[in-house]
C-alpha cells in the first residue's frame, strides 16, 4: 500500500470517538486563536481589498466572510478568510517543521462545515486530520522552507485544506485520494514574498485554501487526480523537495498520533522565528532594567533560516518598508520590545514602523547565524541567544530555547481567551462584550453543536 493511500485511509476512517482528548482540547483552542486572528485581520491591509473581489465575484451563498458578513461560494469565502487569519501573523505554527497550521485548516474547516451544516464534532475532526497531514508533510521535509524557498505553509497546506474539506464532504478512498491528486495540480507558494515584504505572504495562504476546497468539490463529481500526487516519479516530494525527505515522517505512529498536538500559539504578531529572541530581550531588560540608551549594541543568534527570513538583507530589516517587512524583521521586533516592553499588532503599523527612536535601536541589532552547524541547521522554529553591550561595555547574555507559546512552554486556555480578546478589538467593526463571551463559550463546547451555523452568526 502507498504512503498516500495510507494518509488518505486515516482521513477517511478516523471518526471523531477516535479523537484523543488532548487532539480534540488543541483543536478547540486553534479554532479560537485563528478565530482571534481572522477578526484582527479584517482591517489589515489588503485584506478587504479582497474581499471586495469576491463580492464582485458573486456566486451562490454557500459560507459567509466573517466580520464583513459577505457571502458567497465556499472556495472564494477562504480566499479571504485564510488571508485574515494570516494578514497579522499571529497564527499558530508547528514548530518541529516551521510551518503555519490552522491559518489554512481553520477557514476551510469552517467554510464548508457552514456550507454542508455540519456538526461541531465533524468541525473538529475535519481540522484535526488536516492538521495532521499537513504537519506530517512538512515533517517529511529535509530541507527548512527558510533555506529552499519551497515553503511548505502553503504548498503542504493546499493538500491539508482538501483533506479538511474533503472530510466534511465525508469523501470515500477512491474520492479523496482524487483530492489530493488534484490538489497537487495546484499546489504553490514560496518564501521570496518574505524577503520582499510583499502582500503576498498574507495572500498565499488564501490561495491554498482555495484550491483545496476546489480540489475536495472536483473530487467529489468525479474529476481524477494524480493517485501518486506525494511520492510518484514526479509527485510532490520528487519535483518540490527534489527527494530530500523523510518517508518515515508521513506514517511515524500514524494510527496513535495527531501532529498538530504539536503546535504552538503565538504572542507576538510576527514571524515565529523571532519570537525565542523578543522573549529574551525582555528578560534581560526586565531583570537588568535596561533603556534603550543603555545600549551600544545587541548580537542576536538564530538558526540559518530564522536568519533568511528575518533578517536578509540586513539593511532592509533594519528600516522595513512596509508592514510585511517588519513582521519579518528580526532587528525591528527586537528594538520595539526593548523600547516599547512588549510586542503586539499596533507595532505593525506604517506609523509605528517609522518611529524614530525603534529604528535607532535596530540599527544596533546585528544578527548572527550559530557557530554550532547542529544549531543552525535546525530545521525547527529557532531558539535565540541575545547579548547586549552596553554603554559602559558590560555584556548580558540571555538564552531561550522554547520561548512561551511553544508546545513545550505552551499558552494555557485562559491565556488563548485573552488573547483572542486583545484580537478583536482591531476588527474592521465593533464586536460587543457579549458576542465575545458567547463566541468564546461556543467554540470551548464546540463538539456539543448540531449546526456550525450557530458560530459562524455569531461572528458576523
């Protein structure tokens, strides 16, 4: 039996009383943060534009864009919603392979279980197993996105999103398998939006989205895909990774575990490989006292592809020019938490930045790949140390391994509901105290609703 059929028999067979109870509390916490951060995204820039297209677009009323409450076929409602939940970069990650997560299972997850008025529990089992094998296809991956600009987010995510959907098309073996044939056909996504700082990043993920509900649907009325679509001749693994990958990844303990237990949740709105680094600058500025005067310079070691992500090329990073660039600016975030004492979505803004008294501190960031070859060709989210000199030339030395939000330094549930409660206050439209309380209630019983319908009215 092949691989791929192997991972399709899993999708197909699992049933949500096969579910852990650690998958399904992880779950319900990802549905909640990508929630928090699809609402954060409404106002973020570029993202109305598009749902304005899909308004022009039109269609059959089938799933609705949350917040704006626009409603239009499944496929283009997560064009727009997978771009907001990703627009502020504050979506969970799977930090063994660097790779976002439920940015794309989420919005297709609740775009189709909207569509189909399926159950909470089929929301939840739907998002799982296309956590899991995105996760698992990423896993596979020998060669970091950050290194081969392959990046797995959107390229894996597509044929996540058409497992997700697929699911909640209740899609048999022959079925899925086509999906994820098909999905392949459409697969794409790369990291050079990152180095540019191109509204594309945010964009991608909307794409893979949509493709994999297009592939799900396509499957379902009989069109055929490629039934090798992972590890064929020229299959996903033998094209895109040019065969540096791991089979044993695709099926390690695929009967007993979920991959996307192993998620992490972000604090900071920016890319995860930053964050190791903002959480020790804030150590050593809280336990030092330290003020931006104090600084004559601040050394920052991340792994290789932390450093192509983040901080190439230097001079960019150091004066972003555009909001995507300081989401991807390890000097930027740096600076703002050392002068600010935090990091959150009001720092990506052009005015924040621009602000003069951030940038000169960022120009003090040098940032320098680890001297250990096993540090730094990790393929995980990278840890950082932070050396600060000071004026007086005194060195304060801060290492973080599993910065919190990390699986193994995780956000508690409390912690994911505040959260989400700092997100929705950039809505693009009030959101009141009650639908909050509500919002969050539904989802923490999600698995006890007949019709995700009810969730979706209370977002939009």
């Amino acid at each position: 039996m092949s691989v791929t059929l192997k991972l399709v028999k899993k999708i197909v067979r699992t049933r949500f009383e096969n579910l852990p109870s650690k998958t399904i509390k992880t779950t319900k916490k990802c549905v909640l943060d990508t929630l928090g951060a699809m609402i954060a995204g409404t106002s973020a820039l570029g993202c109305s534009t598009v749902v304005n297209l899909v308004k022009e677009w039109g269609g059959k009323h089938e799933s609705t864009i949350m917040i704006y409450g626009v409603k239009a076929p499944a496929h283009h409602v997560a064009l727009a919603n997978a771009m907001m939940a990703r627009a502020r970069d504050i979506d969970d990650v799977n930090t063994l392979a660097s790779v976002h997560v439920s940015a794309t299972t989420v919005p297709v997850g609740l775009c189709m279980a909207e569509k189909e008025k399926a159950s909470g529990k089929d929301l939840i089992l739907a998002i799982a197993l296309g956590a899991d094998l995105l996760s698992r296809m990423a896993l596979a991956n020998k060669i970091p996105p950050g290194i081969s600009g392959m990046n797995a987010t959107w390229q894996c995510g597509t044929f996540a999103a058409a497992a997700t959907a697929g699911k909640i098309l209740d899609l048999d073996d022959d079925q899925m398998l086509n999906a994820l044939g098909i999905a392949y056909s459409q697969v794409a996504g790369n990291s050079q939006a990152m180095v540019e700082g191109a509204l594309t990043v945010r964009l991608q993920q909307g794409l893979s989205a949509k493709s994999g509900i297009l592939a799900a649907e396509f499957a379902q009325k009989g069109i055929t895909g490629a039934k090798e679509a992972l590890e064929g001749k020229f299959g996903y693994y033998n094209v895109y990774q040019r065969g540096e990958y791991d089979p044993s990844k695709l099926t390690e303990k695929l009967d007993k575990e979920f991959k996307g237990d192993f998620v992490s949740f972000k604090k900071y709105p920016c890319c995860m490989h930053t964050h190791a680094a903002i959480d020790a600058i804030l150590k050593l500025a809280r336990e030092k006292k330290i003020q931006p005067e104090d600084i004559q310079e601040i050394t920052v070691y991340v792994n290789e592809q932390a450093y192509y992500f983040t901080c190439y090329p230097l001079e960019r990073k150091r004066t972003p020019q555009s909001i995507v660039d300081a989401q991807f600016s390890l000097p930027y975030v740096v600076a703002t938490a050392i002068v600010k004492g935090d990091v959150f979505i009001n720092d990506f803004s052009e005015e924040s930045i621009n602000d003069p008294k951030v940038l000169e501190v960022a120009s003090k960031v040098k940032p320098r790949i680890f001297l250990d070859e096993r540090k730094a060709k990790g393929k995980e989210i990278s840890p950082s140390t932070v050396k600060i000199k000071t004026m007086n030339g005194k060195v304060l030395s801060k290492s973080v391994k599993f910065f919190k939000g990390h699986y193994r330094n995780p956000l508690s549930t409390s912690e994911i509901i505040k959260k989400f409660e700092k997100c929705v206050l950039y809505s693009i439209k009030p959101l009141s105290k009650e639908n909050i309380k509500k919002i969050v209630r539904t989802i923490m019983e999600l698995e006890k609703i007949g019709d995700v319908t009810e969730l979706i009215e209370l977002v939009t």
